[in-house]
C-alpha cells in the first residue's frame, strides 16, 4: 500500500472508528488486518492470542449480540 493510501485509510478510519472492518477492507482492496492496523492506536491492541487471555466468542445481527457457547474459546463469528 502507498504512503498516501495508508494516510488517507488511517484518516478515514479515525474518522469512521465503527466502520465494518470487511467492508472497509473490501471497498479498499486490502485485508483486514490492514484495516485494523490503520485503526487510532487507542483503539486496537494486535499481539498473541495467549496474550490476551479468554475470550467470550460472540456473533453480532443488526442490531443485536449473543454468546456463542460451542464456538471455540478465542473465536469470533461475524455476520
């Protein structure tokens, strides 16, 4: 990614700080991950997974979020 592209997503992203990261990555042409890494520093923490201890693995709908208890621990499901 150009230097002039990184600045423009890491503007946007503070900007739009709950944008859909998919769908940001998607419209963009980058991953995911590109897209967290753009995220204010504040915001997003990027390490091991043991790092960071147990997770609650949850899916979210428009407008409503619930456990997913046989998910793996660690897990997330977006839909």
């Amino acid at each position: 990614m150009l230097s002039t592209e990184l600045a423009d997503l890491k503007a946007y992203m503070a900007e739009n700080p709950g944008a859909v990261i998919e769908d940001v990555a998607r419209e963009r042409k980058i991953t995911p991950r590109a897209v967290l890494e753009a995220l204010p520093e504040a915001m997003v923490r990027i390490g091991a997974g043991a790092e960071f201890g147990a997770a609650t693995p949850t899916t979210r709908s428009s407008n409503s979020q619930a456990a997913c208890p046989r998910a793996k621990s660690g897990a997330a499901i977006s839909t």
